[in-house]
C-alpha cells in the first residue's frame, strides 16, 4: 500500500481513533511507529493541540529536549493565541526549556557514549559537586577509588581541591613511602593541610621529610598540622632552621603535636619567633607512647610586654588526654592517677605550665586532661590565669594539681571534673577573726581575698571528686555569684555528700544557716537560687530532698539518673505545678487521665537508671509532658551509667 493511500484512509478516521491507535503501539514499545503515527497526527490536524502534547512528550521522554522545544513553540504558533490550548503549549514549553538546561548542567561531557554517562556518576555530576561530596570520603579511601578504572583516575586527579589536605588519620594499614611521594605530587602547590600518622616505624621520618619540603617549597600555603608520629626533622633539637620552615610554620592556624615531642619545640621555637596566625594548639597525650618521658619541663624565657608574645592570637589551647574510661571518672580526692595499662597521666613540672600559659595573652579557651602537677622545686607553685582577660573556658579534667588554680574574673565555664581540687575556698580565721584563704602556699598572703574571682562563672562541674564532703560543698558554692551561676553539676559525687543529714553543727558560722533541721539540699537552695540547670545523677539525693529541691523555682533541667529517686520524689517536686488540688496523695495523682501538669520552666527530670522507678511510671510521665529521658539514647553525658551501680549507695 503506497502512502497516498495510506494517508487517505488516515483521512477518514476521527482525532479519537488516532489517539487510541498511538496508545496501542506505545503499548508495543515499537518507538520508530510511535513517532511515526505522531507526525500523522500533526499532518492531519495541524491545529489540534493534543498532538504537539503528544510529540513534545514523546521527545522528552527520548531526552531530546531540543525537539521537544521546538515541537512546542510550533503549536503555539499554529493554535490561536489567548486561548487555553496555547497557555498550556506555553506551560509544556518553559518546562521543556529548563530540562533542557538542566540536561546540559548535569551532562558536561556529551560527547560521550549514551550508557557511558548513565551509569557513571563522575560523568554525570560536575567537578564542584564531585568534588563536594569526595570531600567526605576519609583521605586514604580516596586514593583507594582512583584505582576503580583509568576514568576515575583522571578525573580524581584533575579535581584539585580534594587533595589539598593530606590526612592518614584512621587509615585501615601502615601508609608506605611510596604512597606519600605520589601524595606529595598532588599536593604540590595547593598544600593546605598535614595530618601525619599510620606510617611505617622505619619509614616514618623519611615521610614526614618529603611532606614538609613540599610545604617548604610553597611558603605560606600550609594552615593546619598534626604531628602523630615520629619526626625528628620537624623541630631538631637545638638545631637552627631554615627561613623555608619558619616561612612554613609562621603562617600555621592550627597545630598539633605528641606532648612528649612539646619541649623543644616550646623550647628552641617559641623562645625566637611570634606565630602571628596561630590560633589553635593541642598538645595530645592519648597513648602510653605519648609521654616516654618522666616529666615534661619547658625552659621558657618570657617576653614581658604583651606585643612581643609568641602566641599573641592564640584562642585555643588543650593540653594532656581527652580519652576518658566510664568506669574511671572518679577517683578520691588526693590520689593521683599514674599510669596503669590504660589509664596514665602526664607529669608536668608546676612552673613550666605557668610559663606556657603566659605565651598566649589572649587565650579564650584552656582544657587539660590528665595532667598531673610535677613539683619541679622545692616551693610548690600555683597555676595562675588571672592575667589573662579573654579566658572565658577553663578545664580540668582528671587531673591532680595539688593546689587550686587562680582563675580570672572573666571566666564563665570552670570545669573541674574528676580532680583533687575544686576552687579556692575560705574560712574565719579563729585568731584574727579574719576571713582568709583555707589553702595557702607560704609565698602568699592569706587575707588576701579577691571577692571577684568566681563572680562570672555561669557553669560550674565538680563530677567526679568523690572526697568531697558536706562542708567542702558548702564553702564551694558559697565563693560564686548566685545571680550569675545557672549550670550546677555534681553528679559521682556520692561517697560523703549526704542528702539527708542535718548539717547544723558541721558547716562553720559565716555560712551556716538558721534553720537547725538544714540538709545539703536547704544549702542549695540558698546560695543557687537562680539555676536553670542542675545535674544531681549518681548521688546521694532522696525523695525527701526533692520536696526541698523545688523551691529553685528557675530549674529547667533536673538529671537524678542513677539514684533511688521514685515516683514518690517527683511528685513532690512537682507538687507546686499540679492544676488539681482534688489529689489526697500521691496514688491518686498516678491514678489520673486527664492533663495536670500546668505550665511550668522544669520540663525535664532524667530518670534513667533509677533503681526505684518503673517503666510505666516512666512512660505516664512522658504522656504529661515531661521529658524522662526515657526515649533518648547513645547521649554521651551519660556514658557513666553504663558502668554504675546504684548498689553503691548505701544509704
């Protein structure tokens, strides 16, 4: 049959019996006859509007968006304008349009085979994405996908940014020499980053020689250092170096190395050199490997004005361990804890820190781990941070420092978790009828009280000091500034600090109260009368503390994890926002459906680990919108319930 034939018998069929026609064979999937029928339709009835529909369709299912466009606009033209058809042509046209564009932004390379790119991502995405999301991808896996082919490889290697940071830090095997060189041919002339560990003990300096001369060779270039292996290059011992590695070192914005490494470093460098850009410093201690030495002593001459520091932007400095057991965060007070398989501390000479801290005048954040106080001479000396006017972070955490650190009157979080000190307290001197400080050293005045010391603190954690008694706590929270403290935790702290004993006859005149029936709980509520939170988990409180422990009205936050709280204790902190007063007692309250708890700040009371306390109590608590912390897991505050035992209080 000749197509003029054909066409004619196409004549005398109606528009409908053409769309049915083209269904059947899209049915077939015989494409080459579906596009066929389709310019029939468009020859026939060149002013029906379903028909550019159905080609422009047809086309952007075949992404050639390029035709379906056109397809489009020709049926704009042909339709009569202002009508609904052709507001609909227009509409299928500007998304034609911008698939179109899309197309083209995801397919950079099309030239390239139809399957090529449909199956791999690297031809599909552009440079910017790709290299987004490698960034991702630790640095030694990296290396590993560019031997999927020889496509991966080429492109890997030509997206710059992805190798600007050499980092071996949780590689799988040793990193062999060979790897670095090729490393270093990456990286030369984008190096920003070094993050050196994981090499071959016998190869590993010759690592560290090839990464720091391509460092050397682009002065300026290198902002962030992290030295975990052995580098006897890096800083020689009373060694001069080069103007290359002062070049490269000066421009540094983080830096971190093997405590144990510290001392020339501290020593030959810090003594000739101002580090202008040096905004970050951690000296770590995680590994037994760390600290080969007896005690880390640093020979420091200090500049004495404050311009010519050599740190005179640090903001950030941490110094010790910061991996910490569970089931070793507390210990007695006055008994250091010196290594013993995992567990260690590093032994640094008292005036030696001093010195060190006097380099950076204007420290934002310190925080020491582990760190055990050397005394070096035979006068024991004081850490001291009251000079530094910006230091607003201070942490000690298991750490053994012999006497109380001074701190400056700006500081606003003072964290002293698992140590055997807590702040400088104070007492009437029974001679004099003076106040003055309890723990003096000889070369300092103790009536010489600054008031204003602990007057900024927000944040106070004493967790962990398990010596602490009734009267040690009372002297303690009564040196802070009740309108300032909000953040209160003293959790572990459950071997001397009773809840329920009477104290009238064990806290000293200046502090004790008049009531004669006062606990540890009265005190609180004293001296902490604006706090919003406080941590009470793994301690001695009862139920009848709760019933004082309400009247801190601006609690938000209450944790009583690990205790023998029961239902009992929480109804009566709670007592005050209950809306019905048709409850006789506690069963009744607990026998309620309907909404009680009015509106209140305390919206949650962590109850986990409550020997005392049972799931559906837990549960019904949650129902009345307070948050139990029943349904919440792996939060790393309380890691220290997995190893305690509420058996421990033997109360």
């Amino acid at each position: 049959m000749s197509n003029t034939n054909y066409f004619d018998r196409l004549n005398l069929l109606s528009i409908k019996d053409l769309y049915n026609y083209y269904e059947c064979i899209r049915g077939l999937g015989d494409r080459a006859r579906q596009i066929y029928c389709v310019w029939e339709i468009l020859y026939i009835f060149p002013h029906e509007t379903e028909g550019y529909v159905l080609a422009g369709k047809f086309y952007n299912e075949a992404k050639e968006f390029d035709k379906a466009l056109s397809i489009f606009l020709a049926g704009i033209d042909a339709i009569a304008p202002n009508t609904v058809n052709s507001e609909r042509l227009k509409r299928y046209a500007e998304e034609a349009k911008i698939n179109k564009q899309l197309h083209e932004k995801l397919n950079p390379l099309i030239d390239l085979p139809a399957n090529t790119k449909a199956h791999d991502p690297l031809l599909i995405l552009s440079s910017d994405v790709v290299a987004e999301i490698f960034l991702y991808i630790p640095y030694h896996e990296r290396l590993l996908l560019r031997t999927v082919c020889k496509t991966w490889n080429s492109i890997l290697l030509s997206i710059r940014p992805i190798w600007q940071c050499i980092d071996f830090r949780g590689a799988k095997r040793p990193v062999r020499l060979s790897e670095v060189r090729q490393c270093a041919e990456y990286a030369d002339g984008i190096l920003q980053g070094l993050y050196l560990e994981n090499f071959l003990m016998t190869e590993s300096a010759q690592c560290v020689d090839v990464l720091l001369n391509i460092a050397d060779s682009h002065p300026g270039s290198l902002h962030h250092l992290e030295l975990n292996c052995h580098a006897p290059s890096f800083i020689p011992d009373h060694a001069f170096l080069s103007d290359a590695r002062w070049t490269t070192l000066l421009n540094l914005t983080s830096l971190k190395m093997v405590l144990d490494r510290t001392p020339p470093f501290v020593n030959d460098v810090l003594s000739q050199r101002v580090f202008p850009h040096l905004r970050d410093l951690v000296f770590f201690a995680d590994q037994l490997t760390h600290i080969e030495t007896l005690s880390i002593y640093y020979n420091i001459k200090v500049p004495q004005e404050k311009e010519s520091k050599p740190l005179p932007n640090l903001l950030r400095f941490t110094i010790g361990s910061r991996i910490y057991e569970p089931q070793h965060q507390y210990r007695l007070r006055g008994t250091p804890d010196f290594s013993n398989g995992e567990e260690f501390t590093v032994m640094i000479v008292d005036k030696s820190l001093n010195d060190l801290l006097s380099l950076m005048p204007n420290l934002e954040k310190f925080s020491a781990g582990r760190i055990t106080s050397y005394r070096g001479s035979l006068d024991p000396v004081r850490l001291d941070m009251s000079q530094h006017d910006r230091l607003q972070y201070i942490d000690f955490s298991h750490c053994y420092l012999g006497f109380a650190p001074i701190t400056p009157k700006c500081c606003k979080t003072l964290i002293l978790r698992s140590t055997d000190v807590s702040c400088r307290t104070t007492l009437l001197d029974s001679v004099s009828a003076k106040m003055r400080y309890e723990h003096s050293l000889t070369s300092e005045d103790p009536f010489d009280i600054d008031t204003e010391e602990y007057s900024s603190v927000e944040k106070l954690d004493l967790s962990g000091d398990i010596g602490m008694r009734n009267m040690d706590f009372v002297k303690t929270i009564a040196r802070f500034n009740p309108d300032k403290l909000k953040d209160v935790s003293i959790r572990l702290i459950w071997k001397w600090l009773d809840f329920h004993d009477v104290l009238t006859e064990e806290i000293p005149a200046p502090w004790r109260l008049s009531d004669p029936n006062s606990t540890i709980a009265d005190y609180m509520v004293q001296y902490l009368p604006n706090l919003t939170r406080l941590d009470l988990s793994c301690t001695r409180v009862t139920d009848q503390s709760m019933k004082k422990l309400r009247n801190l009205t601006k609690v938000e936050y209450l944790d009583v994890s690990g205790t023998r709280i029961s239902l009992q204790g929480v109804y009566e902190l709670l007592q005050p926002y209950i809306k019905s007063e048709n409850f006789s007692g506690m069963g009744a309250w607990r026998a309620c459906t309907d909404s009680w708890y009015s509106s209140s700040k305390l919206k949650t009371i962590v109850l986990k680990r409550c020997k005392n306390m049972a799931a559906e109590d837990m549960v019904w608590l949650e129902r009345n919108r307070i948050n139990t912390g029943l349904y919440m897991h792996d939060y790393p505050a309380w890691d220290h319930l997995d190893h305690w035992r509420v058996e421990s209080l033997n109360y």
